[in-house]
C-alpha cells in the first residue's frame, strides 16, 4: 500500500517559521503530483499547495507569499516551507499524493497528518 509520513510539526510562536516534510513509499505507480492540506479544529479540510513533478505549482490564494511548496522527484518527498506563521495557521496538516490513470482519473492518498500549533 502507498505510505505517506509527514513530519516537522510543533509548536511555534506567531510571525515563526516551520517546515514540514513527508516521504511517500511503497508506491506501484509514478506519483503525478503532491500536495499539503491542511484542517483545523471544526472546519473541513483545505487546500494548502501542490505541485506537479515538472515542479509547477499551485497555492491557494491565501498562502500565496507565505508558504513555499517543494518536491525531490528522486526521492518522492515533497516539503512545505511555512514563514510568518499566524495563530489562525493551526491544523492538522496532510500531505497528498496524486496518481492520475490513462482516464485522468485523480487517485489520491493521505498522510496520517502533522500538528502545527502557532501561539500568539
């Protein structure tokens, strides 16, 4: 089965940063493209960043700036650089990894997640 271990979480005052990594493993297909979501307490999951393995990226509009989202091919990890970090950054965050089919069918698969705290 894929496995995706994100890790570089904890707890950290406001206007810090923090980096996150996760490595996926026991892949049987070539990962298209990856990603970090990102869920606090109460509210659905979001959108952070991703990338696709010709290293183009995409944020969402409100961690454009502030987070930078990086992958090494070779070694199928994908970072998440996180800088001015604000109270209301706290969440669990996941990374994703996208296997799209000959349909273009979007297969995805998750971490167990990393807890960032920001204090303020």
């Amino acid at each position: 089965q894929v496995q995706l271990v994100e890790s570089g979480g904890g707890l950290v005052q406001a206007g810090d940063s923090l980096k996150l990594s996760c490595i996926a493993s026991e892949i049987p297909f070539s990962i298209n493209a990856m990603a970090w979501y990102r869920q606090a307490p109460g509210k659905q999951r979001e959108l952070v960043a991703s990338i696709e393995t010709d290293q183009r990226t995409h944020y969402a509009e409100s961690f454009k700036g502030r987070f930078t989202i990086s992958m090494d091919i070779a070694k199928t990890t994908v970072s998440l650089q996180m800088s001015r970090l604000r109270p209301e950054d706290t969440a669990v965050y996941y990374c994703n990894a996208v296997h799209r089919d000959v349909s273009g069918y979007e297969n995805n698969y998750w971490g167990q997640g990393t807890q960032v705290t920001v204090s303020s």
